[in-house]
C-alpha cells in the first residue's frame, strides 16, 4: 500500500469522528452524565432528612430528581424559556430549574409527595439540557444562534464560561517509588483512594531500617504496617505475610516489621495502639471504637467504608506492600507518575458534581432547621417554604463566574476566548494541571511519550504555564465510565478466581488481577486473559471504553499483574487493528464512511477500529502507516497528523520545523484575527475583532475542513519576498507595500461594547438614562460639548463619530449621602452623572446600539463602537510558522521591488529571519504557495501526509519559473537589477491584535494619583511612563542632576510644606487668621517652606501616626 | 466579507470573474484553466479567487428570515 | 525605440539609448503620476445591509472607471474653484438598491452615471450583497486623482522596466487596470515627466 492509501484515505475515519462528535465532546459528555446520573446519585446519596420536632418528629425523603427547561423568571414573576442569545444579550444566566421529588413520611408512612424546585443549574450550551442541542444548522440561525457553535461552556450574567479540564492523578493506584535523598533511598508506596467528593491518601514507607510505616490522613502518626493488618482483621502473621506474597524473598523482607509490631499481638491490642494515636486520653471502649472508624473511613475509602470491606482492604494493603518490597528487590521498575495512564482529566460534569454536592447538603441543612423550627405545620406547602433556592443557585452561578472552586482551587473557569473560531475550539480542548506554577516541577512539564495521540506536543504556553497547561490531541477521546458489574462476570468466565478461591500454587505462581482499584483475584495465565479480554473487546462483548494492561515484570519473581480501568476521564485513542500483519481496515470501509453510509463508531463496533488509553499502550507496538506494518505489530495509526491539537494542526509542513516555532505559532494563531461567528451584528463580547477580507490558507492541511477555515479563515495569503529592505526590517519588521494595503489587505475593524444599567437604589430612587443638562446642577457634569451625540433617550445616535471622552450613555444617579446634603444645602441633593464614556484612548462609529431589560426589570444598554483598522506601521503580523513581525514601513508600491513579470510583493520579510530559527516549513510554504496559485487548488501540507515538494517544482517549471521559488527582482527606485534572485512565494499570513492603536501613548501633562500625587500608571488613565531606578541611575552616573530633579520631583510630586525650624514638625497655614501656626511652638514658632516630594511629607505624616517625630533639620541654602 | 474588488498585489481587477469562476469549477472545469481563461496570469491575482471567501453568505441568512418594514 | 506590444490593456516598449534612470521614472510615473478616475467621495443616505459604510464606500472606490483625461480635471487644478466640484471635474454615480425575497447582488453595473462615457469598466462586479428587506441608497462622487494619493487611482496594474539581451537596452511594460489605454499611460507619463522637467528648468532660470 502506498503512502497515499494510510495519509488520504484514513483521515476519512478521523473526520468523520470529529465531525459527528464535534470538539467539545468531552465536556457534553460529562455534564450530560451529571445531569442524568450525578444530580440524581448525590440526592440519593443523602436520601432523606429526619425532621425532629418535640412532639410529632417526621422525615422527608427525597426522590427523583428532574430538570426544567432553561428558562428565566422576570421581575414580575412571569416565567419565559430563553435561548443562549437572549441570555448573552440581557447578562441573564442559562439556567435551568431543579425539581425533586419529596415526601412526607410521618411514623413510617408516606403523606404527602410534591415536587419542589431545590435551585438553578447552569446549563451548558448543546449539552442535552440545552435548548439548541437538537436544532437543524436553519434552526439555530432562526434562534440567532452561530451554526458552527461548539457548545461546551455556560452563560453566567451574560459572560460565557468554560471549566477547563483538570488533570488529575489517577485514582486508587498503587504507585510505587524510590527516593533518593542524601544517599540513602527510601521506597514509598502510594495510593489516592477516593470516592465521590472524598478523597483520602495511603502512604507506606519502607524505612531504613527495614521496616514499613503507613500513614493516613486521619491519623497524626505514622503506624507499623503489621499493626494496621492486625487491627483489620487478620489474624495469624502466616496470613498476613502471605496476604503481601506467600514468596519468601519477601516474606524474608517482612522480618523487621513483624519485629517492630510485637507491642499489639493482638487484633485488639492493635486497635487499641491505634486507638492511642487517634483519640488519646479516652475511655478504651471510644478509643478503639474511633480506630476502627479510621480503618472503615480514613483506610482506602474507595473499598468501602463498612466493615465487611476490611478483608479486602487488608488485601489490597498486601498488594500495596508486595509492590513496595518487589521494588525494593528491583524486581519491578518503579511506577512513572507522569506516564498518562496514571492520569485522567475531570471535566464540567465531576467539577459541578463535588460543588452541587456541598451546596445540597448545604440546603438540607437549612431546610431542616427551617422546618424545625416551624414545628406543627407540615405537608408540601411548608416544606416548599422551608426551601431557600439561592443556596444552590448562588453557590453555583458565583463558582462558575469566578471560578472559585472552594478549598483554594481558584481559576477552575475562564472566559471563552473568541479572538477567532480557532481561538475558542483550542479552548475548548484545553487541559489545566492542578499542580504549582511557582514550582519547577521539570518533569511534571516534560512531553512524555504517552501523550502521543493524547496530548498535543506543541501548543503550550511558553513561561510559568508550561507544559502545565495543555491541549487534547486531535485523535484524543475522553472516555466514559464503564458499569464493572458486566465486565467483572466475564472476567470470572474467562478463568479469573477471587482471592479467596485461588490456592496457594496459583497465588505464588499466578498474575494478579485489578480492576480500578479492586484486587479482584487471580489467574494463571494473565496474558491469555488480557488477549481473550480484548477478543471480547472487539467483537461487541464488552464497552470499547474498557481498557486492559497486563504487565509482565522485568523479573520472573514478581507478580505479572493485570489492570482493568473502566473508570472515565481516561484519554483513549483510536487506532486501526492489525492481525497477524495485516491492518483490519480495508479501503471499502473507509469508501463507506466517506460516503456515509457508516461511521467511525460502526469500525469501533466491528473491532476494526480500537479506543486505547495510554496504558494499554504499553501492550501494542503501534505501526506509522501501512508501509511500515509487520507481523509483530497489534495496532496501526490512523492518521499521524492527528497527533497535533487544534492550534497546531493549522501549520503546513511542521514537520520541517524546529519544534519551538511550532510551539510559537500555537500560541499566535489563537491572537489572529479572523471571521469568528457569523453572529458578529450582535455578538455581545466586550472586545471583538473581524477581519475584512479574509481568505482560506491556499497551502492548507487536511485538518482545516475541520476547524471549518473555509467559513472561518483567519488570515490572508500574501506574496512575500524574502530580501532586505533600506533597513526598515530588520529585527524581524516586515515591510508592507502601500498600495496592498490601500486595496483593502489585512484591513479588520475593532469593536469595544460599552454597556449601562439602570439601577434601583434603596427609597425607589433609580438611574435615569437622559442627557444631563447644565441647567439642573449635577455633579460630574463634564460639559456640553461631551453629551452632544446624544439623543432624547439619553443613547447616543446610529453610526455617529464618536471619539475619546464622548458620552455614548447618558445617565444620571441618585445622589450617594442624601441625609447629609440636606442639612447645609439648600437647593437639596444634586443627582450625579454616571454616564457611560468612550474610552479615552479610542474612537469609532457607534456600530450598533442594543436595548433590553435586566433581571431587576431594569432598562440596559448596551453600544457597540466599531473602529476600522488599516494595517499601519507598528502593527503585528505572522506567519504560520512562528515568525512574528512588526510593520516597520509602508512602502509605496513604485519604490518597491518588482519581479520581471511585474509583481509587487505585499510582504518584506528580512533574509536573517530563517537562518537561526530553521522554519524550513515555511520555505516549503511559499514554494507551495505559489504552486497552488499556479495550479488554481489548494495544495496539502498536512503534516507527514502532505504533497512532495516535487509535485510544487513541476508546476512552477511548467510556468516557467524557477523550481527553488527564486526570481529576478528590480530595485523599484532605480529600475536596477538586484545582483542575486530573491526568493518570492505565497505565504499565509495572520494579523495578531497586538495594534498600535491600542498601544500608542504618550503624557505631558495629566492625572495624578489621589494618595501620592505622582503620575497615574497606565494607558488607559493617561499614565506616565515610569523614570525608574535603572534610568535614575544613568542620570546619576552622567552627572545630569538637574535632568535627575526634573524628572523625580519638578514633574512628579513636588510640594511645598511648611516646616517649624524650631521644632522640626510639620506646621501649616491658617486660611481663617491668616497665618503659618505650629501646633508645638504657638507663638515661638519659626516657619519656612520647604520643597519636598509629596510622597516624601505622606512618610513624614505616617511615621507621625506611628508615634514617631521626625523632626527636619533645616539650614540656609548656600 | 465580499471578494475584493483588485487584486491586493497588482491592482487587478477580479472582482467580476470571482462568480463565473467559482461556477466553472463547480461545473467541473480544472480550475487552473478557468484561471488562465479568465486572464489572470500572475499568481498574485490567481491566489485572490482561490482562496478569498465570501463570508457575508453566512451571515445574510440571519437576516433572510424577517424582511424589515 | 520599438513597440513590442500594443493591445490596449497592455503595451511593451523597447528603449535604447535613453538613461535607465530616464526609463524608471517613466515607469514610476506611470504608477503614481498618470490620473485616473476614482470615486472618492460617498454619501450614504441609506444602508442598512451588513456591510458597513465603510467598506462599502472602500469597495466603491475600487471600481475601476473608464477615464476621460481630456474632459475632465484634477480638482485642484480645476477652474472652478468649488470644493464640491464641477461638471469637469467630478462625476456623480447613485445606487439605489433594495433586497427582494432573496439574497440579491448589486454590481457595478446598478451605479449610474451622469455621464455614460464615464463609468465602471465591467458591469458585474460584485459590490454588496442584500438580503431581503435590506436596502442601500447612495451617491458617489469620481474625480481624478493619482497613484501615490491611493492605490485606487493607478491607472496601470503592472509597470516594470526589465533589462533587454543587449546592454542599455531596457524593455517597459505596462498593463493598464481598465480605465485608460496602455499606451496612453505611458504616453501621459512622457508628459508630465517632461513637464515637471520643464518645471525644474524654469526653477533653475534656465530657458522657458
């Protein structure tokens, strides 16, 4: 098979997967199990709540619980559904009610069932709750909602929020370690057992001496491990050796342990030294009732907190153990924590669950004291009253908004980046690790191997974040939780025995068996049973979500060991399967999943197609394509390219690239500018850009059909020449040819929304929108000449010019302290103007102006200034390949350069652009480019699968140019020919929305800060541009010290202060008697003025305030 | 938003072959030739009708639905 | 010299025995000196389609024109003295277009013009696209401008001077952008190349 048949062919399977699934699939997925399973399961979790009242006491139990439509309750109480747009247009949340069911039982027996609504849940966007998620491509432009919307992130007050997945340690694994410190290793066996919003962490340590220690969290210090399998329940030491290994190397290793246990022989006796350490100085009976509570609760809690589940935890402790001591023999390797297997990623649905489950609890709480107090009175209606919905509500809206998660996680959401379409798919798909930023955590940021398929190897951001914050892969697929009970029953078919039935030939010689966390049993031949399970697997027997492992020890002492994960979060990926050398995928298939006769899903069914997480992994040998396909490979890879996420899978050819650059252009391509949603008339963003005449890359990758960048082009394809230019680009400047630019390239417009509310205060008073006159005395007034654009309502006019400092809404508040006015001010409180100002900084025409109404019932605007922005010098361009640029001139097209057959080229970039940073892709790009133009289609630069460079030469000596893209060029200015050809091609080229418009400052005169009296920080207050200590320390090295006064004090804070000589205090001038009086000196007093920095008299002042007396000293200046 | 009118580079104009070229092609004409036929010659004006895209046909359907007054 | 080509749109010309510095600024007037006829000057009176006015007035102004250099001035060398303009020195187009059941294109072809030999070199392109109900009603003023004012008023696509097979031989191609002949750019280039030198001349006191 040719390469073609691997590159063009099987990307079919992989579009038609994303396509179907659509890029937010993993955050669908998992709000849509919250909703249907997770609401339900934490209500049942707390089940009922007994309501003990002095006389007659009753319970109230809880049943199922339902979901409203999204849907928003007016002012008036009037209750109407809403859509999304309607939610960002009026800052409204999507939201939907949540009802349960509740009944009344009273001395056993059911009463009273009703249906009360508990709070609001946000509602994601497309996901099953959600309104649009079963509407036509015409429908939702009907409900004026983007066709090609994701979904995938919630609407909180108007703002779209996304919770970026959360990486995470992989639950209730046993994951062994040695640490090297000082010399001397230690071996650390760790495991985070958790449940459902509970997690607990069980460490054992193989000391220096020999022996091993456990630590849990609910217990201050640590405990011999024998004493802890004694206090579970296990009786003779023959058995709790033989719970580690019954093999005697180990048990030989056990030795000191048993040693170091013989204080407590008994279980009792280790109860009660438990006892001793979790509840010191009480009766004995409480003491070893609260050591059992800590095995049942605080021991591997994902076993069960009963005590029936103690033989298992005392297994499962030996396994934990036996691994610990097998490493310790070097018998096994020690575990990877960064290997992706060890890894799973919780989405919206998990975060929302631990949060709904506190908020929930919280409101039983409250319902339950409400109800108490209440007494008599019972039935549906009290209990209705008893029920206060802001808990959950609230809780939930202000998470989401601020992204406080409780417990210090901070930053759990973010704002959805709608720079460009691109921008908010790679969003969508992002990864955030939970681990520090301040930390250097180098391994933790490395690329590993098993992110191959999983985890984009490019888009990172670089500094603090990196390889901290991620972005799923292409071909990445978030897996959904698997029922064990299934899975567990065709284990047992396929020879699996449980611990307790495996005789001791099988529990020496055997392989081990787990299933997320469970020692489940044991087998004889684990590699049979991993084999028979996958067979299983294949034909439909079992979830392709499922995943298996088997690990073969590297020493034939150890346990083989088999690991079943069904858990969800973990990242799978497909690949094709190959049976005795031979890929199961055949060119019928694929025919039909283009015509779509079949899906990806009908491949995953017939076993032709597998999901495979990263550590099953560990047991394929993965081909790169047919061509490369042997009798000893398991799997192949269906689309190499697929290995690259969203941001990265735009750049043709990377594989030619340094591996940076691609890392460089992930992060540029989000600030493109671009066609982001045909909603863009009314899109309610605070900042929006658009790009007028935008153009779909003519060298483009295959992946591009997906991001949809034939509606969503975020770029324009300039002729480039690569060659010096009168030095106007150098330092990566580029320079622009005027008249492209005159034409209309790269032209985009800028809108900023500026919004107003009409307020209700305390005493009926309200905001009012209107021009506020001069006439009527308020406060803030800033002069007719501002509110001119206004009209009779107070909004500014359709398409008016407007600049820095107009009012775009005009409106007027209450006035703050009406009390105190009224006592000295006749004429009575003066309202104050709040109106809303173009920002100082910008301009624009009033795009378009929007009037709704708030939750309050109160009026709101919202105005929407456009600005239109021709590429000038300063603004930023890039190419796709990592190399950025400023426009350093614009250069009239008769001084340009003109090639032989007289084209201008739009785009200089300087020659020293390439040498160091090798973007071989880009030469590729442009020869490319250039061919394709020739050619009138597309050429395909996927990456690994793209069309040869040969193919491009053809073309370009059919048309009689040079192969190598190079061209004689002439010096516009002289008509001379250049001494060499100069290498001219088509690239795609981004505009990023770094503008010198939004950039440009400059300050001689202006605001000061209230405190300090020195110069206002930052653009948007008209700041000054700080003189600090480096630039303050040339001065003094120059000698220039009245350049130094000049700038440190005569133009920052300079003041007068007058200064009693006698006393050395501060002294000040009595306007009333019109005199200099010291507070210390009366009459004695001798006052001089002084010059000082006012930043220096506010020190002087605070020391005063800290019983201090800085006393001045002052002399004639000479 | 709509083709433009000149090719950025040369000044060309092309905004009038954009339709009969995008219909040739749609026709099943090789796109390279309906380029040629079409008279443009430089690759800067090919590159304009092969890739510009008219991406005001997304946005007027939104306002297909409610013919104003 | 030898003409080379001449086809109305296009015209190559071999030059001997001139200065290569001679035959560039030819070449350069061509692209920034030549006028030519551009609308400038856009009053919206109404617009309510998706393209703003300003786009729509920038697409306006790339419209190729069919100039008349002989009966028409460059505003500030008019007579008339009026900042508006006058008959000789502008030329009123008016749009009015409104959107039927379907999505409609206007063309260049829907701008009329006040004087049928000054008008868009090809009728159909594309200006803006109406939905139904949309509407756009406008008046656009062309006057002459030249190259280095805006690109809009190059009256030549291309201008490239190349060197010939033999020494001092140089070849000017020109390609008009469709308001005027070829030849005639490069011809009105000789002359205001040679009335700039006659400026110069006079400048420096020699002969008028």
């Amino acid at each position: 098979m040719s390469k073609q048949f691997a590159a063009s062919n099987s990307w079919v399977i992989l579009s038609d997967l994303l396509q179907r699934e659509g890029v937010a699939r993993q955050h669908l997925n998992s709000y849509n199990e919250f909703v249907t399973r997770g609401l339900q399961n934490i209500a049942d979790e707390i089940n009922e709540v007994e309501i003990e009242t002095v006389s007659t006491p009753y319970k109230v139990k809880f049943g199922r619980v339902t979901l409203g439509s999204p849907r928003v309750v007016e002012i008036d109480g009037s209750v109407s559904s809403i859509l999304p747009m309607e939610s960002r247009l009026r800052n409204l949340t999507y939201s939907a009610p949540i009802l349960l069911e509740m009944t009344i039982e009273e001395e056993g027996l059911p009463r009273d069932t009703t249906r009360q609504h508990i709070g609001d849940l946000p509602v994601m966007v497309k996901s099953e709750l959600c309104q649009l998620s079963n509407r036509s491509r015409e429908q939702l432009i009907e409900s004026g909602e983007d066709p090609n919307d994701p979904g995938g992130y919630f609407i909180i007050h108007g703002a779209e929020r996304v919770i970026v997945g959360l990486e995470d340690l992989s639950p209730n694994k046993i994951l062994v370690d040695a640490e090297k410190l000082a010399g001397a290793t230690t071996y650390k066996s760790r495991v985070y057992s958790s449940v459902v919003g509970y997690r607990s962490k069980l460490e054992l340590t193989l000391k220096q001496d020999g022996g091993i220690n456990v630590k849990i969290p609910s217990c201050p210090v640590d405990l011999p491990y024998v004493i802890v399998m004694r206090a579970l329940g296990i009786k003779s030491d023959r058995d709790i050796a033989n719970a580690v290994s019954p093999k005697q190397e180990i048990q030989d290793l056990l030795e000191v342990s048993f040693d170091k246990a013989s204080e407590a022989p008994t279980e009792k006796d280790a109860l009660v030294y438990i006892g001793n350490r979790v509840a010191h100085g009480m009766l004995e009976e409480f003491r070893v009732k609260r050591a059992l509570s800590t095995l049942d609760w605080g021991l591997l809690p994902h076993l069960g907190k009963t005590e029936d589940r103690r033989f298992d935890k005392s297994m499962f402790m030996g396994e934990a153990a036996c691994k610990l001591l097998e490493l310790r023999l070097g018998w096994i390797e020690a575990d990877d924590k960064d290997h992706y297997g060890n890894k799973v990623i919780k989405f919206a649905g998990q975060m929302l669950a631990d949060l709904f489950r506190t908020a929930f609890r919280n409101l039983v709480r409250d319902m339950k004291y409400q109800l108490e107090r209440t007494g008599q009175k019972r039935g549906g209606n009290v209990v209705g009253a008893a029920i206060r919905t802001g808990i959950i509500t609230d809780k939930l809206n202000n998470a989401i908004a601020t992204g406080n998660w409780g417990r210090g996680k901070v930053g759990v959401t973010q704002l959805l980046d709608r720079t460009n379409y691109l921008s908010t798919l790679s969003h969508l798909r992002r990864v955030q690790s939970p681990l520090s930023r301040s930390q250097p955590n180098f391994e933790a940021r490395d690329l590993h191997a098993t992110h191959f398929g999983r985890i984009c190897p490019s888009e990172t951001p670089e500094g603090v974040n990196c390889g901290l914050v991620k972005n799923l892969a292409l071909s990445a697929i978030i897996s959904v939780s698997v029922p064990s009970q299934e899975v567990e029953g065709k284990l047992w078919e396929l020879g699996a025995k449980q611990i307790r039935d495996s005789d001791e030939k099988l529990q020496v010689e055997g392989c081990r068996i787990f299933m997320d966390g469970r020692f489940l049993g044991y087998v004889d031949d684990g590699e049979r049973l991993a084999k028979a399970f996958r067979k299983l697997r294949r034909e439909g027997q079992i979830n392709p979500s499922a995943s298996v492992l088997y690990i073969s020890p590297v020493n034939d002492n150890a346990y083989p060991r088999i690991y079943i994960s069904l858990s969800s979060g973990r990242v799978l990926r497909p690949l094709v399967v190959v049976e005795s050398g031979r890929p199961l995928l055949n060119p019928e298939m694929i025919s039909k999943v283009s015509g779509g006769q079949s899906a990806w899903r009908d491949l995953v069914d017939q076993g032709t197609i597998e999901l495979i997480d990263a550590n099953e992994e560990e047991n394929c040998l993965v081909a790169m394509g047919p061509e490369d396909v042997t009798t000893r490979n398991s799997h192949m890879e269906l689309f190499p390219a697929a290995m690259f996420g969203i941001a990265a899978s735009i750049i043709p050819y990377p594989e030619h690239n340094q591996s940076p650059r691609n890392t460089y252009e992930s992060a540029m391509a989000k600030q493109s500018l671009g066609f982001s949603s045909p909603t863009y008339p009314i899109s309610p963003h605070v900042r929006q850009h658009l790009l007028v005449s935008p153009q779909a890359p003519v060298v483009r990758t295959r992946t591009l059909d997906l991001l949809k960048i034939d509606e969503r082009p975020l770029g324009t394809n300039c002729v480039v020449a690569v060659l010096s230019f009168e030095g106007y680009n150098i330092e990566d400047a580029i320079i622009m040819n005027k008249s492209s630019v005159e034409r209309g390239m790269a032209r985009s417009f800028f809108y900023r929304l500026y919004d107003g509310e009409a307020k209700q205060y305390l005493g009926g008073m309200r905001d009012t929108f209107e021009v506020p006159s001069a006439e009527s005395n308020i406060r803030g007034y800033r002069g007719e000449k501002f509110y001119r654009l206004l009209e009779g309502d107070g909004v500014v006019a359709h398409e008016s010019q407007v600049a820095g400092g107009d009012v775009v809404i005009g409106r007027t508040s209450p006035p703050r302290f009406m009390e105190e006015y009224k006592e000295f001010e006749i004429k009575g409180p003066y309202r104050r103007d709040t109106s809303v100002a173009v920002r100082p900084s910008e301009a624009g025409v009033v795009d378009s102006i929007f009037m709704t109404e708030n939750v309050e019932g109160g009026k709101m605007f919202k105005v929407r200034v456009r600005d239109m922005r021709v590429p000038e010098i300063g603004d930023k361009f890039a190419s796709r390949h990592g190399q950025k640029g400023v426009i350093g001139l614009v250069v009239p097209q008769e001084d340009m350069p003109y090639t032989a057959e007289g084209i201008v080229p739009d785009v200089i970039i300087n020659p020293h652009a390439f040498p160091s940073r090798m973007t071989v892709g880009q030469f590729i790009e442009s020869i490319a480019g250039k061919a394709a133009a020739f050619r009138g289609s597309p050429v395909d630069g996927s990456a690994f699968a793209g069309e040869s460079i040969d193919e491009m030469e053809k073309v370009l000596r059919g048309r009689g140019f040079e192969p190598t893209g190079r061209e004689v060029m002439y010096d516009g200015k002289t008509g001379k020919k250049f001494a060499t050809d100069v290498f001219v091609g088509v690239v795609y080229y981004q505009k990023l929305h770094h503008m010198v418009a939004d950039k440009i400052h400059a300050r001689a005169r202006g605001q000061v800060q209230m405190l300090t009296k020195q110069p206002t920080e930052g653009r948007a207050r008209g700041g000054g541009l700080r003189f600090g200590e480096m630039e303050r320390d040339c001065l003094i090295a120059y000698g220039a010290s009245m350049v130094l006064k000049d700038r440190l004090l005569d133009e920052a804070d300079k003041t007068e202060i007058y200064v009693c000589e006698r006393c050395g205090l501060i002294a000040y001038y009595d306007a009333k008697q019109r005199k200099y009086t010291c507070k210390i000196d009366g009459d004695q007093a001798k006052i001089s003025t002084v010059v000082v920095a006012y930043a220096f008299k506010l020190l002087l002042q605070e020391m005063m305030s800290l019983n201090i007396a800085p006393r001045l000293q002052l002399k004639d200046k000479v | 938003m709509m083709i433009p009118i000149r090719c950025f580079t040369c000044g060309n104009l092309i905004g009038d072959k954009f339709v009969p070229f995008q219909g040739r092609v749609k026709g099943g004409e090789e796109p390279g030739k309906v380029l040629d036929e079409l008279g443009l010659k430089r690759y800067c004006c090919r590159r304009m009708l092969i890739s510009s895209i008219d991406v005001i046909d997304q946005v007027l359907p939104f306002y297909s639905r409610k013919p104003e007054l | 010299m030898k003409v080379l080509e001449d086809s109305g749109s296009s015209v190559a010309l071999q030059l001997e025995g001139i200065d290569r510095s001679y035959a560039n600024a030819i070449r350069r007037f061509c692209i920034a000196e030549v006028p030519s006829m551009a609308i400038d000057d856009v009053v919206i009176l109404e617009n309510s389609s998706v393209l703003y006015d300003e786009i729509l007035a920038h697409r306006l102004g790339m419209v190729p024109i069919r100039t008349d250099l002989e009966r028409y001035n460059l505003p500030e060398e008019c007579d008339c003295g009026n900042p508006l303009g006058c008959h000789k020195c502008r030329v009123l187009f008016v749009l009015d277009a409104k959107g039927k059941d379907k999505v409609m294109t206007v063309t260049s072809g829907d701008l009329v013009s006040e004087d049928r030999d000054v008008r868009p070199v090809s009728e159909s392109i594309p200006l803006i696209k109406l939905a139904a109900g949309q509407s756009v009603k406008l008046e656009a003023y062309a006057r002459l401008g030249r190259g280095k004012e805006h690109a809009k008023w190059q009256p030549c696509t291309v201008a490239t001077l190349t060197d010939g097979k033999k020494e001092g031989v140089f070849i000017l191609t020109v390609e008009s952008a469709g308001g005027l002949p070829a030849k005639q750019v490069v011809l009105k280039a000789i002359e205001l190349l040679e009335k700039k030198l006659k400026e110069i001349q006079v400048a420096v006191g020699g002969p008028d």
